[in-house]
C-alpha cells in the first residue's frame, strides 16, 4: 500500500514538472493511457463494460510503430456475477494521415494476441480461451504545448478464438466483434530527451 | 438526400451481412451444447426481427422435435420444469418434465418418473454441470414482439445427469 502510494505521488511529480515544460521539438516516441467503453457488440459475453489500455508509440520516418496492452472488462449483471477479462498485447502501426499545429487524425492498425479470463466465484466456475486478435483504430489527437497530448478513439477490435468444441460448436461464437468509444492521454518524448 | 439513401443503404448492408447463428452447421445430438449455442441457432434472435415469415418457419422447422444433448447449471426449478443456465452470458433455457407441447405445468399429473427426475436435481451440487438428452419444442410465440419460443422436454431420469466439472 505505501510503495503504490510512493509510485502516485512520484508518477504526479514527474507529470506536473513536464506538463509545464513548453515543448517546441519534434516529438519522438509516446507512452499512452486510454479508457474506452464498447459502443457495439457481437459476441458470446454481451455485457462489456470498459477497456483499458497502455503502450508505447516510437517513430520511424513517418510511421509510428509500437506495443501495447489492453484489458477488457466484461461482467454479468444481476445475481449470476460472472466476470470476463480480455488480456491482449498487441504490436501496432500508426499511419498519419493528416495533421496540423492543433490536431493530428491517425489510423492504427494493431496484430496481437487475447486471452479470455472467465470466473464465477458462486458456481466454482473458471474457463480461459485464446485466439488471435486485430485492432483498427482512428485516432483524433489534440496537440498542446505540454508534454501531454489528449486524444478520442473509435476502434473495431476483433477476436477469433481458437476452436474448442466445449466453449461453443458456432463460429458465430468464436468471433468476438467490439467497437469501442473513448479517451486517451500520451506523455511525448522528444529528440533531444533521447540523446 | 443523396446522403440519407447512402446511409440507409449502408446501414441494411451492414445488417444484412452481420453475422448470423443459424447459418452455422451445428449437430444437435452429438457433443453437449451450450445453452448459448442451442438459442443462437434455434432463435438467431440478433436477426430475427429482419426474416421473413418463410425464414422463421424454416427456423422453427429446423430445431423443433429434435434430439439434443445440452449442457448447463442448473438456475432454479420447480414441480415440473427447471432453468438450465450457461453461466458465462446469462443466457437460459426452460428443461420441462414430461410436458404438454407448450410446457405447461401440470402437477397433478406427477409421475414417479418425474419425481425421481427432482430427486436427482436436489441430490446435484449447485456447481455442477447438468447433461442432458431431450427433445427441443420451438414454436413461434405472437406477443407485442413475436419471438421464437424453445424449451426442453425431457421424460425420465436417464435424461439427465451431473458432472462436476468446472469448464465447460
């Protein structure tokens, strides 16, 4: 409980000294936090609650290549209780395809991994399912002078799981089709933090 | 205008293509299936409200008196039926005992066979897994929305037994 209270308050430090730091440079990498809320959902679990994730963005010429992870979130609601989780580290590709002093608009493409979590405590019940998965994304990002950049996110995530008779005998199933609304926060790096 | 049409062109495409349970080939009397997967195909209720009556009927038709094998936990339950569950979605099937066509409860007419089905249920554990051998009904039900109604109907206690499984 105190280290985590030592890491918040160090994490705010360091965040209020760069968010004050007027930045003019050419930015070079990024790490990022986002929330998103699935808007549209196809899938076995239906109930999807919010996704969270992190990465880390580093530009190569006019690309931004990168890895993240995020965690979906889904629970069953009333007295059945049963909670999903969605593990899927994924290595992406940043296209920009406009940009300005004030916002840029990107597209992310992302290939990774999702390994499905299923508990419930009440029955004694646990099941975990994998498969591939695959992320596109638009992404707005409003520039600010800071080290912190703020941006909104719409993505199609897609699942295929991998076939397993006794989790369901319907492709249908297999797939698990989510798009997702939300917000992000990216702490730029620049050329001359790197040197 | 021009724009309206587009949208609403896309908007049907994008319904019409979505994916649709029935359309897979599922052997109902082979392995256990899910509760979810035996009401995605017997109902494809996320695309029902767009069929025709012809599609309906041919949806009634390919599910109705078939033999199953279906897998759940067991919700609730009462004289003559109980709520078989898959636990992962909340996602519920009715299993009757020795019904009329529609399910309805009789216990009047309790058998011994269906009290030694009861018996079984309240020896089970809550956590184990119900397997069961039975004969879907799937009839089309004519309320404000009309929905495609199924349920189990099982007739002794050789159609029923538990595992203590913890997946599924």
């Amino acid at each position: 409980m105190k280290t985590t209270k030592i890491i918040l308050i160090i994490s705010a430090v360091i965040c209020t000294t760069f968010a004050k730091t007027e930045i003019f440079a050419q930015e070079k990498s990024d790490i990022y936090l986002e929330l998103s809320k699935p808007l549209l959902e196809y899938s076995l679990f239906n109930r999807y609650i919010f996704d969270v994730g992190t990465g880390y963005n580093a530009k190569i010429n006019r690309l931004y290549v990168g890895a993240s992870l995020n965690m979906t979130y889904s629970k069953l609601k009333g007295e059945y209780n049963t909670q999903t989780y969605f593990i899927k580290p994924r290595v992406n590709i940043l296209l920009p395809i406009y940009g300005s002093n004030l916002s840029t608009f990107k597209i992310k493409l992302g290939l990774g991994y999702s390994v499905i979590s299923i508990n419930n405590k009440k029955y004694a019940f646990s099941d975990l399912q994998q498969g591939i998965n695959a992320i596109l994304e638009l992404k707005f990002n409003y520039i600010t002078k800071t080290r912190f950049d703020y941006y909104f996110i719409i993505n199609y995530d897609y699942t295929y799981l991998n076939k397993d008779k006794d989790f369901t005998q319907l492709d249908y199933y297999r797939n698990i089709h989510l798009v997702s609304f939300g917000i992000g926060a990216k702490l730029k790096f620049y050329e001359k933090d790197e040197k | 205008m021009k724009n309206k049409s587009v949208l609403l062109i896309t908007i049907i495409l994008v319904i019409l293509l979505a994916p649709s349970c029935s359309r897979d080939d599922l052997v109902l009397n082979q392995d256990y299936v899910t509760v979810s997967d035996l009401r995605c195909y017997c109902r494809d209720e996320k695309t029902f409200f767009l069929k025709p009556q012809k599609e309906i009927n041919q949806l009634i038709e390919l599910c109705d008196n078939q033999n199953v094998k279906v897998k759940g936990h067991i919700a609730e339950y009462g004289l003559c039926y109980f709520i078989l569950l898959d636990l992962r979605n909340g996602e519920a099937i009715r299993v009757c005992i020795n019904p009329d066509y529609f399910c309805t409860c009789n216990p009047t007419s309790f058998s011994h066979e269906d009290s030694a089905i009861i018996n079984k249920i309240l020896n089970s554990n809550k956590t184990d897994m119900c397997y069961i051998n039975g004969v879907i009904r799937s009839y089309l039900r004519l309320t404000t929305v009309p929905t495609i109604e199924i349920h189990i109907a099982i007739e002794s206690a050789d159609d029923i037994f538990f595992e203590s499984d913890i997946n599924y």
